[in-house]
C-alpha cells in the first residue's frame, strides 16, 4: 500500500469545485470535503478565528505528519481538510486516530 502521497490542491477551480460538490464527513476537531479525482489532493482550510498564523501552521504541520502515514490503495481523492477551533488543545495521539478513523471512511466508500 502506498502511504502519503497526497500532493497540493493548488487550483483555485478545484478548490471550489471539491467545496461546493464534494461529500462532507464530520469529526470531533475537523471535516473532509472529498471528491473522487485522478490524481489524491489535498488542501487546508483553516481560518483565522482558529488561532494566530503560527497556531495555524501547527494544524497544518499536524495533519500533515498524520496524512503521510495513512495508507491510500488505489483510491484516488482531492479533499479540504476544515479545521475546528478545537484541533489546536486536541492531543496529537487522539487527532492522529480521528483522522485515519475519517479517511479509512473515506476510502471505504470508494472500494465498496
């Protein structure tokens, strides 16, 4: 299985297209908005009411780390990662298990 090979979802039409169109899964600390796609893509939404920009960097950093280890198969996805305000005093360990909890989610409904 490959792991982390998630590149940017630099396009500002993706961005949109993935926000508007896309298949929303809730957590306790965050949400993915996903779309099927040929290539996996991923982008960050995290606003300013979260925290200050190097609090902000640090969600980012976070899941960053967290989505490199998740295992992807053959599915391919572009999503947006909407941080709460919380994921900031959420433990690394918990958020590290939310995440894989949401993508394994994720990529269930595609093998299916």
């Amino acid at each position: 299985m490959k792991c982390g090979s998630f590149s940017p979802l630099a396009l500002r039409s993706e961005l949109i297209a993935t926000h508007k169109r896309g298949t929303i899964i809730h957590s306790e600390t965050f949400s993915v908005k996903f779309l099927p796609s040929s290539k996996n893509k991923m982008a960050f939404i995290i606003r300013k009411k979260v925290g200050n920009s190097p609090e902000r960097n640090l969600i980012k950093r976070r899941f960053r780390e967290i989505i490199r280890n998740i295992p992807t198969g053959n599915t391919h996805i572009q999503c947006l990662i909407i941080a709460k305000r919380d994921t900031l005093s959420y433990p690394f360990n918990k958020l590290d298990h939310d995440t894989k909890r949401v993508f394994c989610k994720i990529f269930n409904q595609f093998d299916n």
